[in-house]
C-alpha cells in the first residue's frame, strides 16, 4: 500500500506564502499523475491544483496565479507553493495520487492544516 504523508501546514498572515510537500512511500510506487485538494470547514473537499502524467498543470480559479504545483520524480515528493495566501485559502490540504493498478486517484494523505489570519 502507497502511502502519502503531506507537510509544511501552519498559520501565516495574509499576502504570506507557505509550500506543502507530499511524499510518497511504500513497497509499489511510481510517481505520474498527482493532485492537491483542499477541505474547508462544512464546505466540500475541492480540487485545487492537478499535475498530469505528461506534465500539463490545471489550477482552481480561486488560486490561479498564486499557487504552483510540481514534483520530484527521484524523491517521490509533490509539492504545491501557495503565495499571496488570503484567509479564504484556509483549509485542510489533502495530496491525491494516481494509482496505476486501478487507474483510479484513490491514493490519499491524512492531510495538514494551513490557517490564514491575521
């Protein structure tokens, strides 16, 4: 089994910035397609940046331009960079991966926090 362990969390003020690392362990794992989400309170998990196979990138609208997500093939880590953070980016941030066995993005982290106050 994959498992995913996200990091980086924590509480910034608003116009701060903040990188969360995702990585990736276990006996079967190749990286290729990753995903962050995010999950705010009483609000639906939401899909917030995607990086494909191939490379090609897909960002939420809310997060266009102040976010970049990206990865390193040789340490099986997804990162996801978060600058001019506003209270609105506050949330819980899962990593979602692709699993080749299934073809399904079932592969899941326990998530961090990232609070945006000032």
């Amino acid at each position: 089994q994959v498992q995913l362990v996200e990091s980086g969390g924590g509480l910034v003020q608003p116009g701060g910035s903040l990188r969360l690392s995702c990585a990736a362990s276990g006996s079967i794992f190749s990286i290729d397609a990753m995903r962050w989400y995010r999950q705010a309170p009483g609000k639906q998990r939401e899909l917030v940046a995607a990086l494909h196979s191939a490379g090609s990138t897909n960002y939420a609208d809310s997060v266009k331009g102040r976010f970049t997500i990206s990865r390193d093939n040789a340490k099986n880590t997804v990162y996801l960079q978060m600058n001019s953070l506003k209270p609105q980016d506050t949330a819980v941030y899962y990593c979602n991966a692709l699993n080749p066995l299934s073809g399904e993005y079932d592969y899941w982290g326990q998530g961090t926090q990232v609070t945006v106050s000032s």
